[in-house]
C-alpha cells in the first residue's frame, strides 16, 4: 500500500548518478518531483519503466516536474544502466532499502522494492501515487494525468 496523498514526504539523503548524494529536502527544495521506485536496473520490466520515463521526460520537464528513479542496485550498476538506455534523469542507490521502507515501497520478507511512483509538490507532500507491479507504461500515464490535473 502506498503512502497517504496529502502527507509529507520522507526527507532522504541517498548516493546520486549525478551528484555525490542527493537530499531530496535540499536538492528538490520548493520544486515539485516524481519519485519512482523500481525493483532492479536491466530488468525486463524496470527497463521498459525507465525508457518510458525517458521518453516522456520532455512532457514532465514541460510541466516543471523533475523525476528521479530509486531502486537498491549499487551506483556503478546504475551508471550503466543509465548510460545504456540514455535516461536523462538521476538515479539514486538505495543499497540498505530504508527508503523503500519510508515510502512503503519494499516488499516484505524478500526485500525488493515494489513498483510504485509518487508524485510530490513544491512542498514535498504526496499529491498522487500509483503502484502496479506490471504495468510499467501506466505509471507514466497516470503521473502525467494528475500533473495535468494540478495545472488546470
């Protein structure tokens, strides 16, 4: 089960593709994001995930939205992984899963990170979540409906 819409956010502090560690408190302060948990770069289905993310990344950027993906491979994996399918986004390394936990996104007793996106405002509340282990294009869909939605 996701975490409520209308609560705030766990702050984090994690190892970023991009910077040396990124805090989502003082990196994102007073902008909007979308984190999206997955369990596992190179996989068949985080990929498909990914690259869809990737091939919207103009329509959440047109939306003033930067997205960031989550799972527990270490930083060399997700280099790789971002380098092999150009992802214009950072990827943060979640080695230990006590983000997962925070964001209710681990499953029990294996200790994977579920599929699940949240979409969090300018002030780092949930304003939109979605989980679906499978559906990897509907996480894209539905995030770009609700960013749709605040705007109107």
């Amino acid at each position: 089960m996701a975490l409520k819409v209308g609560t705030q956010a766990p702050d984090f502090t994690l190892p970023s593709t991009e910077r040396e560690t990124f805090t989502l408190s003082k990196d994102m302060a007073g902008k909007p994001c979308i984190l999206f948990f997955y369990p596992k770069d190179f996989s068949k289905v985080c990929t498909k995930e990914a690259c869809e993310f990737r091939d919207h990344f103009a329509d959440f950027r047109g939306l003033d939205v930067t997205v960031i993906g989550i799972s527990r491979d270490d930083i060399d994996t997700h280099r790789r992984f971002k380098q092999q399918y150009n992802l214009p986004f950072e990827l943060l390394s979640d080695a230990s899963g006590e983000v997962c936990k925070k964001y209710d996104a681990l499953v029990p007793i294996l200790g994977i990170p579920k599929r699940i996106t949240y979409l969090l405002d300018a002030s780092h509340k949930i304003v939109a979540a979605y989980q679906e282990f499978f559906g990897a294009r509907q996480h894209i869909e539905t995030m770009l409906e609700e960013l749709k939605k605040q705007q109107a």
